[in-house]
C-alpha cells in the first residue's frame, strides 16, 4: 500500500482567487455576490444546508473550496422538476449528489416501514422534504437539467448501495446505484482524498470515464472494455473452495486464519508465511488481484449466493490488503476499487479546521434544525469503528480502521465554539464520533495489521494486538475541561463498554467528570445466541462495567444511571431470548421507554442474515449454518413489547405469548410475576358475597430510578 499524497498538497486550482465564501452560496444572487459567473461543483443534498463539520455536503464543499474550486449548494431541491437543479446553472466540472447524513429511506421510514412524522436535518423537522432513495432520484434530475455533465455520487446512501444490496422496504434484491442512477462514478466511504483528486484531474481536462485508478471509488463498464490500469488489472478467477453442496461464483485465494475462522481469537490473525517471507512481493500480487462476486442476477435469485457474496464483500475491507472487486449487472460489470487509504491526523486535523461558519445556512432564518442543535457544541474526535458489529452501517461506510484527530486540534475546536457558537453556555455536549473511546486505539502490530481479515477487532474476544491504552484520551478530557470558558464536557456518543473495562481509570474519570445524569450504553442483548450473531459481548461485560459505573458515581455524590440500548427481533433471536431479556429488565429495575427493533439496512452483514437466513460471519454453503429471522408483523410487535413489557398496552398481546409458550407462570401480581393477571371486568358475586378484586401491583420495581431513554433523534453520520 504505497502512502497518497497529502490531499492539501495540490496546486490551488486558479479560482482561489475569489477567496473564502462566508456561506458556501445557494442561488444566483448568493453566487453574484461572490463575483462568480458559474460554479465548478455544485452538491446536492437531502439535508439542509448546515455549514458544519458534522454535515458530509460542509465537509466535501469547505475542502473543494480550500482546494481553490467554487462550490454551490442545493439543498433539498423539488425533485419533481428540473427547476431546482437548474438553479446555480451549469457546473463547470461535476454535479455531487448525496441523500444527505442518512439514508434516505431510514430517515424517511420507522422499522415498521411507516412513515415517520418528522426529519432531524429539515427547518422545522418537516417530513416529506427528500424522496424515496433520493441519490437515484437527484442524479437522474441532474442529468435532465444539464446533459453531459459528469454525475458523482457520494454519502452513506451511495456506499450501502454500491453493489447489488437487499432493500428491506420492497424486501427485493436491487441493482446496484449506479445502474439506476445512470451516474459516472460512485465514490464510497470517507471522500475525501478521491474527490480532491478526482476535482483536479478533471479541471486538468481529463474525462470521467477514464479516471479509472481511484481508491474508493465505484463504476459500470461493458466487460469487454476492462482497462488494465496501475491498480488493477484481470487477475486470476479461482472457485471458489467449496466441492459438495458450493456454489457458483467466483472468489479469489486467501490466507487462512482470519479468512477461514473470523471468531478466532488466537492468534489473532498473525500474518501469512508468505506474508512475512516476502510481504512487498506479496502486497503487490493483491493489488493486481481481482475478486469476481456472484453476479446480480445470482444474488437476486439466490439467498445463498447473496450470503456468500456478502461475506466475500466484508472480507475485502482492510485497505492495507483489500482487492478490487467486479460484480456483473447483465451485460455490464460493476467495478469497484480497493478502499481510500485512511487521512492521517494532519490531514484529518486541517479537514476539520476549514472555516466553517458553524451553524445553518442565513435562508432558513429562525426555522430549527433538530440535527443542527444536537451537535452545534460537540467536536468530533474520531472516524471509524472497529468493533464491526453486523447491524451498525459504519463498517460499510466510514471502515474498521480509526482515523483520529490530534490533541491541538480537538483543543482549538473547543475553544473557537466558545469564542464563535451562538448561545454557548460552557458546556461542550460531546467529545466522540461513532464510538466515544475509540481515540487513538489501533493495532499495535503493523504486519498483523496489513495482513488482518477479521471482522472485529473486539469479537469474540479483544485481539492481542489491539492498543486498548485509554489514558491519551483521559488527558485529553482533562485538557477539554481546563480550557477557560467551558464549564462542562460532556460524552454523548456511546461508550464501547467491553474496550472500556480495560481502563478502569478511563471509566472513573468519565463517571466522575463527565456523565450528564445518564450515559448511554448498548449492550443490545442478554443472551448468546443474538449476541453472536450482532458480534457483541455478553452481558457479563455491561455487568462489570455497571459495577464500576455505580461504584464511580457513589464516590462522586452523583445519582447517575446508564440508558442502555436492546435490540428487538434481530436475525438469530428467539421469543424465549426476548422473555429472558424482558426478565433481565424487571430484575434489573430498567424501564426502558423508546426502544429499537431491527431495521435491515443495505450491505449489513445482520442484513445478509435476515436476507438469505444463512450466517456469513462463517463460510457460506448450501449446508452452512441457518439463522432464525422474525418476520411476520405479529410475532416483530411480540418482539418489541417483551422490551417494553411494563407498558399497559403490550399486556394483551404478552399476556397470549406467554401462554403459548408455556410461561403462564409469569403471568400474576407478584414481584416474580413479568405481567399482571387481566383486569378486564369480572362478575361481581361470588361465594360468600360481594368482593372487589385485589389491585393489581404497579409495574414499577420499587427502589429502582424511573429509568428511561430521552428522546433522541436518528444518529448523525459524522465525516465526509
């Protein structure tokens, strides 16, 4: 893996000269202001325009800017016409076209696949603002508004859809993005390093469709138009190892370890004997490797082949050893490059230090932005997770690898909200980013480390290799809180509670200085067999952690309790490991008031298994392991409720569960009761006269806090 130049590196393209737009522009006059006659990008986006780091179009639009291009925005555009997209006129040398900071179908949808009744990232939280898979839908307006104009897209929306996925709400295996989409080029996961580059070769006048050779980026070809290029070139297609019950399809060799046995946690996915003999010849012959996936139609018609291709796909993540993968779509092929090498902190420090203006556009006047007010006074720290859980989105989208910010930087940040954010009153909501205590952790091992195929560095168990030091994060906190002017520094991102057991002095610190009254922690589950197949830890790892957390807290003198986080009706769980986890609940005291049933979105892995009903955390044949999937609406409500089993209004539907499934025993007035008996009416004479039924007993445990989880919206996207 050869080291990228530095994405500043590049000579300013000549329109710097115009200098630095206070708000990136949103129609002509804005544009006129600025003294530009057209723009050389223009962005378009399902959210409104918020010039901050948390927002993906402020990130990709500053760091055009800084690059000496003009960027426009438009924002929530009419989708029923070209009139919006007409707007800023011609660009000069793409359209960007993202669904926003969510996939537009998540944002617009609840698990249930109702519509929800607002949107975070619109003025005023009014819903209906964005269309059903909005980056197809804009790239098909922008192309009628200016033929000929190069088509790019980008975003979590495009990274889930970049090869044939399963949709969840048409409950179909689609197409690839950019077959219906018709867009040049797909860029996925963090954009930064191809978008620069991708900008300046096409000022420099080269053509769209021969930029070939840029990490992380998607295209479509005609298979007999294949190019071979520095990057790649056809390798050899090999079958893949299977012999009776296999499948078709093609999969290229790989080391064993890792690739064979993910859950393996020794050795921990040490590298190859042909790694460490030769690892330059070695890191070669992979970059010049081609993986062919199932096509399309394979996957479309068969749920094992989706399964296996979706277990192929996860396995080419690392960017120190991922190869380019090839999927056909009919007639044509859908290429994609290895991943973008991650930035590094200088670089991932200046990304976050462009001049942004830090709040939404002027247009919207007093309108709010839930989104926007969520995160106006946080900084984040961090990109990327490598606790590779099946359900979470990140993986897809943002990799396993971290990218983190430097000290200085993080330390400027916090003091420019100070000095700069409207109603600031001290206190910083948040340090974090997709885990909270994830900041500086890598692997230790630089071998291990390019060789590694695991799904996880924390499943089953924390690999060897891992830094798991948390004390640069604790000096960090202290450092946050000594700035003059901030009187609090909170953590809202999640704590990746199993990673944080390894520094009981990270938790102190953070139970002591830095819990809001509750902390949110996502154990999703209690029993086994889920837990496995979300790769989590067991329970014992949050009992730990709770032990700690309160101990932390009674040393402080504060009333501070954890919201955790379940998961409902995920591939892999049974009624019985929901009424264990409803019994988990009650005796714990937890009642939890927004709670979260599974939501397949495209490329998960957790997706896969509810898909197919197969396991691609193993290898995938027709014989391989199955997985229970709750479907039918009935039975995911059932589901659902066992989490809320306190709520009056789940009692009917638990009450007829519990007698099919033999547990009438827990159905009663008493404290080992989950349910109270039916207090329908009842005849009033009985033998010995009148008598009034005995009350039932209130759901609540005594002694216990009124535990429940605040209203929060969907979480942001953090990064480009």
């Amino acid at each position: 893996m050869t080291t990228p130049a530095d994405i500043f590196s590049y000579r300013p393209y000549w329109a710097k000269r115009f200098g630095i737009a206070p708000e990136l522009p949103i129609s002509r006059d804005e544009m006129e202001q600025l003294g530009w006659d057209s723009c050389d990008v223009i962005l378009v986006t399902g959210d409104a325009y918020v010039d901050h780091p948390s927002f993906g179009m402020a990130i990709i639009g500053r760091l055009l800017e800084a690059q000496g291009f003009r960027v426009g925005i438009i924002a929530q555009p009419d989708w029923t016409s070209v009139t919006d997209f007409q707007r800023l006129g011609r660009p000069n040398l793409f359209f960007g076209i993202t669904a926003g900071n969510m996939d537009s179908m998540v944002n617009r949808y609840t698990a249930d696949r109702r519509p929800r009744s607002d949107d975070a990232y619109t003025p005023d939280a009014a819903p209906g603002r964005r269309p059903d898979r909005s980056v197809t839908v804009y790239a098909q307006r922008a192309r009628e508004a200016f033929k000929g104009v190069p088509i790019v897209l980008g975003g979590i929306e495009a990274s889930l859809r970049r090869i044939a996925h399963f949709d969840y709400w048409s409950e179909t295996v689609r197409r690839s993005v950019l077959v219906d989409s018709k867009a040049d080029l797909l860029i996925f996961g963090n954009a930064e390093r191809a978008v620069v580059a991708l900008a300046h070769r096409l000022a420099r006048g080269e053509a769209i469709g021969d930029i070939r050779d840029l990490r992380g980026t998607a295209w479509m070809t005609r298979r007999e138009e294949i190019p071979p290029t520095p990057l790649l070139q056809r390798g050899e297609e090999e079958k893949p190892p299977f012999s009776k019950g296999g499948l078709g399809g093609f999969e290229a060799k790989v080391d064993a370890g890792c690739f064979h046995n993910p859950y393996k946690a020794e050795p921990n996915c040490p590298p190859s004997a042909a790694m460490v003999a030769a690892p330059e010849s070695r890191t070669a012959t992979r970059a010049l490797t081609v993986v062919r996936l199932p096509s399309f139609e394979q996957v479309r018609d068969d749920p094992v082949s989706y399964a296996h291709a979706s277990r192929l796909f996860h396995l080419e993540t690392n960017p120190s050893n991922a190869r380019a993968l090839v999927q056909a779509h009919g007639e044509r092929d859908v290429w994609l490059n290895p991943p973008p090498i991650p930035l590094t902190s200088a670089e991932f420090d200046r990304v976050y230090e462009l001049p942004y203006s830090r709040r939404p556009h002027s247009s919207y006047g007093a309108a709010r932005l839930p989104a926007w007010e969520m995160i106006r006074h946080s900084v984040n720290i961090v990109r990327g997770c490598f606790g590779g859980c099946t359900f979470c989105s990140i993986t897809e989208h943002e990799g396993r690898v971290i990218q983190s910010r430097s000290e200085d930087s993080i330390l400027r940040e916090v003091a420019d909200i100070r000095d700069r954010a409207p109603n600031f009153t001290g206190t910083i909501s948040d340090l974090g980013g997709p885990s909270a205590n994830m900041w500086r952790l890598n692997c230790g091992n630089p071998r291990a480390a390019a060789a590694c195929r695991r799904l996880s560095c924390l499943y089953p168990d924390i690999c060897r290799n891992l830094n798991t030091d948390h004390a640069p994060l604790i000096q960090l906190y202290r450092k946050a809180r000594a700035v003059t002017g901030v009187k609090r520094v909170l953590i809202a991102s999640g704590v990746r509670y199993d990673l944080a057991l390894r520094s009981p002095a990270y938790i102190r610190e953070l139970v002591l200085h830095h819990v809001g009254g509750y902390l949110k922690i996502a154990p999703e589950h209690t029993e086994s067999g889920p837990l496995s197949k979300m790769m989590k830890p067991g329970i014992e790892s949050f009992d730990r952690f709770q032990e700690l957390f309160d101990r932390y807290s009674r040393e402080a003198g504060k009333e501070q309790y954890l919201i955790p986080y379940f998961i409902s009706a995920h591939p892999g769980t049974t009624d019985e490991d929901m009424l264990k986890l409803a019994l988990w609940l009650k005796q714990h005291g937890f009642r939890l008031d927004q709670v979260q049933a599974f939501l397949p979105t495209p490329l998960a892995l957790a997706s896969t298994m509810y898909h197919s009903e197969r396991n691609p955390l193993k290898p995938v044949t027709r014989n391989s392991e199955r997985v229970f999937v709750v479907r039918g609406e009935r039975q995911r409500r059932l589901q659902k409720a066992f989490l809320r089993y306190h709520d009056p209004e789940n009692w009917p539907l638990l009450r007829q569960a519990l007698k099919d499934m033999g547990r009438a025993d827990l159905i009663g007035n008493g404290k080992r009761h989950l349910i109270p008996l039916d207090k329908s009416p009842q005849p009033p004479f009985f033998k010995g006269g009148l008598k009034a039924p005995a009350p039932a007993a209130s759901p609540r445990k005594s002694g216990h806090s009124p535990l429940k989880k605040t209203r929060h919206f969907p979480p942001l996207k953090k990064g480009g």
